[in-house]
C-alpha cells in the first residue's frame, strides 16, 4: 500500500535542503527560472548533477526544449531571490533582482552565488509529477567567499554557520 500523500509530504518538509535557482534560457533569448532544492551530485567522471522541476512549472518545457540550465547555489543572504523565483512573478521578470552572466553556454548565472553550476543536459526523465534533468556540466564558478548557503525547511529558509576548527 502506497504512504498517504500529506503524509509524504509533512515528511518531506522536515527534510532540510539547499537552495538553488535553476536557470535558463530559450531559443529567442528570453531567460527562465526557479527555486529549486531537488538537486544532486550524480557523477564525479563526467561531472553530472540532477534537477528534478515538476512538468507544470512553466520553466520545465523552456529547460527541456534549450537543453541548457544553470544550478545557482544561494547564499544565507539570497532568500529574497528565492522567493522571488518562487513566487508570482515569472520569465524575465524575476531576472529584475540580482547581477546576472552569460555562462558558456549560455544560461543565466547569478554572479555573487555561491557557486554555479553551467550545464548541457545529457538526459531527462519523466517520473510522476516531476521531470528530471541529468546536467553534464561545462563550467564551474566558485563564488560568495565564505557565506553560509541557504536552507529551506519546515516550509521557512534559513542557514548555519559553516564549522571552524572541526574535532580531528
């Protein structure tokens, strides 16, 4: 027997992850995006990542189609950024807030995250309510110094303190 839905989900909430904003692009320029914590490391040898983006989300068809997206890693400080990617306002215009670049190729990269992933999609999958996206990636960018990242649980974002000094 299939877990109950809410409760899958309540479950879920608890389950504390980082937050991203996956970006790109389409053929006529116009720049896609949004909030995202369904991603992963998938392979070191090629370097791959994974996104998973629900197939009703308006950047899901425009990542598919490009086949080209950015994973930009917030920062504890980016949370206005998160939610606006998240929120109402959608294509261009949650690209208003924040310093953007052009990746090599081509996505949008948010200069001051944490670090941003530029990647060529290998592979995609439709499971369930989601799509999900195997990234190849071409370029790293390390940036935002020594910032905690963000969180997001328990429907709230949040961060930590990176450790010093850790016990041997």
């Amino acid at each position: 027997m299939a877990v109950e839905l809410d409760l899958f989900r309540n479950g879920m909430r608890r389950f504390t992850g980082g937050v991203c904003l996956i970006t790109t692009i389409d053929a006529r320029g116009q720049r896609s995006g949004l909030t995202a914590t369904a991603v992963c490391s998938v392979t070191v040898e090629p370097p791959t990542l994974l996104v998973c983006i629900n197939r009703s989300s308006h950047t899901h068809d425009i990542l598919r189609e490009a086949g080209i997206f950015a994973v930009n890693v917030l920062a504890a400080d980016d949370h206005g950024l998160a939610k606006r990617f998240s929120g109402a306002e959608t294509g261009e215009a949650r690209f208003a807030a924040g310093e953007w670049i052009t990746a090599k190729t081509g996505a949008p990269v948010l200069a001051s995250a944490l670090v941003s992933f530029d990647c060529r999609l290998a592979n995609a999958v439709d499971v369930g309510s989601h799509g999900v996206f195997f990234g190849e990636v071409q370029a790293v960018s390390l940036g935002g110094g020594e910032a905690p990242p963000l969180l997001y649980a328990q429907g709230t974002y949040g961060s930590f303190g990176l450790l010093q000094n850790a016990v041997d």
